[in-house]
C-alpha cells in the first residue's frame, strides 16, 4: 500500500522527467532552427526605412562593427563646382560631389558610417569639409542633399540646389564604421574653427 509520501515522490519525478524531456525537445528545435538571413542593403537607394532607434548596432550589416555612435545636427550642402547656392568647388576629398558623400569638420577625409533620422538609415563617406560656422553651435554634419532630401521625405531640385519644406537641419544619430585616411581628428566631431580637419 502506497502511503501518501510515496505519492508525492512520484508526482516529484515525474515532473522532473517531464521538465527535462521539454528541455530536450527545445534545445532540439533550437538547433534545427534556421540562422536568421541578414538583408542586403538597397545601395543604389542609400536610404532604408525602419531602423530601431534604440540600437543602431541592429541597423547595421553583420560584417561592418560600430566605432563611434553619437548625436548632432545635420544640414545639407551641395559643392559640385557651379558657383550656386554658396557651393565652394569640388569636394575636399577629389571625387565629384555625389549622393552620400558628406562634409564633417573634423572627422578625416575617406570615414565611412551610417546616419539615422525618424527611422530611416543613409550610409555615408566624409568627402568635403564642413559645416563651417554652423559647426560652432553643434550642426557637425553636412549631408549631401539627395540624401537629406530622402531622410526628410522631401524633394530634391536639382537647378536650385535645394531640399522642398522649411527643413534645413534635423536632429540625427550616426555610426562610424571605418576612420579614413585622410586628413582629420577620430573621435567626437569638434568645430571647424578647431582646425582638426588639417591633421
């Protein structure tokens, strides 16, 4: 005859049996589970849509590793030569002016990354210097019109070299994912005035 401790012990044993077969069946499926597929970024677009903005690092591909995030004001700029809309000439860096080339005051010529603004994401290369005085009152990043234009929902003219709207600088968050070359100072973005970008 079964007292009721001996009941109870066998109540004990088969829940743990039953504990360690889910555990099992889990850690089967787990595995047999595929690898999640990262996607490919639209380079030809420059711009996706959405970004978590609490991790950028999730934004990012897997192969590319988070140097330097940070926040700032960006404007915009256009230098392709014309002499319009206050254009200085031909990109510090030598290549034409094109979409997703922007201009830092600081950082070095040829540094790569990402900017995020309301949930979208434009990769970047700092090819021109810039902003200038603006960078003084904390707009560290001059974004490349086209790309401003996308990140705003906005629309780019090409023979005014403007952005539609009233939007000339927004509140964005960026990632350094490779320092250039060329001449400037890693780390925070500083001001033109600084002189960093000579180094």
């Amino acid at each position: 005859m079964k007292t009721l401790f001996d009941l109870r012990g066998n109540r004990r044993l088969t829940a743990v049996a039953t504990l360690a077969g889910v555990a099992a069946l889990t850690t089967s499926l787990v595995a047999a589970a595929p690898a999640p597929v990262e996607q490919p970024v639209n380079e030809a677009a420059n711009v996706s849509s959405t970004v978590p903005t609490q991790d950028l690092s999730l934004a990012m591909p897997a192969h590319e590793e988070a140097l330097l995030q940070g926040s700032t004001t960006g404007s915009y700029f256009w230098d392709d030569s014309s002499g319009r809309q206050g254009d200085t000439g031909l990109p510090a860096i030598g290549k034409p002016m094109q979409k997703g080339l922007f201009a830092s005051p600081s950082w070095p010529l040829g540094t790569e990354g990402y900017v995020f603004y309301k949930g979208k994401k434009a990769k970047f290369f700092i090819g021109d210097r810039g902003p200038g005085i603006p960078s003084n009152n904390g707009v560290m990043l001059d974004i490349d019109g086209k790309t401003f234009a996308e990140l705003t929902g906005t629309t780019w003219n090409e023979n005014t070299l403007t952005v539609t709207g009233d939007l000339g600088h927004i509140p964005i968050q960026y990632v350094v994912t490779k320092w250039g070359d060329g001449p400037g100072l890693r780390g925070e973005p500083v001001p033109f005035s600084s002189g960093a970008w000579r180094g």
